[in-house]
C-alpha cells in the first residue's frame, strides 16, 4: 500500500480461488476510516447494518487488536442485533464508499476474480469491530503471511488477461 499521514492506497484482490479466509470467518465488522472503493476488475456487492443492543442476542462484539503481524479478535459484552440497512451490487468501473464505524460486509459477487483499489482516510482512533458468535471462544489470533509472489504474479495475470480480453457475456 502506499500511505500519506493519514490517507493510505491499498490495492485489494479477491480471488475467486484459492482463498483462505480467517476462521471463524466472521465478515461483518467496521473500520477507523473512512474508504472509498474503485472497482477494477469483477463486482462487489456491500452491505451495510445497524446494530442495537439486544441482551438476549446470539450474536456479539469482538474488538480487533493489531500487534505486528498478529491481530487478535477480543469478545467484549456487548449483544447486539443486526439489521440490514444498504445494499449496493458494485459492478466492474464502478465507485463505493463506506464512512468510518459503519458495520458492513463486502462480496464478491462475480464468478471472476475482482480488484480494487481503496482509498482509506483514518477517522477514528479506537479499535475496529467484528461481529461475531457469543458461542464461540474470548480470543482468536490471527498472523498475516506476506503474499506469496509466484501466486501474487499467477493472479496479477489472470486479471490483466480478464482486463484485456474480456469474456463475452
């Protein structure tokens, strides 16, 4: 990524193979900036909720920790209710934008792979959030591998492959 104080650039890919997502793979959470996302390449749709306290809810609050290259989800005790608010379906060319603390989940929706390029402004200085399962364990961690440059080129590929002869629909 490239970053300026507080605005960075990150270049996001979305493979459509080969994924490995976090376990548990809890999606819906927020940032401490605001973004603004370009899409290069495939679609994404975002989805965007409200959440309410709600004691008796199956669902709660993870606070993110970030230490290096580890991260670390924290349960907190606050039950929550989601209630979805947007969607938006982002096609190839397309812009979005996300305003920092709002709770959303974005998708690939596209049977391709997708890029984008997201501009983020920091906003907030407390921790992001993930909502997650008032079940599962107080503490997950997580270490972020550096990308692996023979797939990193496999994927830069196929996407410029995609850009510059696309399929017909």
């Amino acid at each position: 990524y490239l970053s300026n104080d507080n605005e960075k650039i990150r270049v996001h890919i979305w493979p459509n193979k080969d994924s490995k997502p976090q376990i548990p793979y809890w999606n819906i959470h927020n940032h401490i900036f605001d973004l603004t996302s370009w899409v290069l390449e495939g679609e994404i749709t975002n989805k965007e909720y409200s959440i309410s306290n709600e004691k008796d809810s199956d669902q709660c609050v993870y606070k993110v920790n970030y230490n290096g290259i580890e991260s670390s989800l924290n349960k907190t005790e606050q039950n929550i209710v989601l209630k979805e608010v947007k969607c938006t379906v982002n096609p190839k060319g397309s812009v979005y934008s996300i305003d920092a603390a709002i709770f959303h989940q974005s998708i690939r929706t596209s049977q391709e792979s997708a890029i984008t390029i997201v501009l983020s402004i920091d906003k907030e200085c407390t921790n992001p959030l993930v909502i997650g399962d008032i079940y599962s364990e107080e503490e997950y961690r997580y270490y972020r591998k550096k990308v692996n440059l023979e797939y990193f080129e496999k994927l830069m590929n196929e996407l410029t492959e995609n850009i510059t002869n696309p399929r017909t629909k």
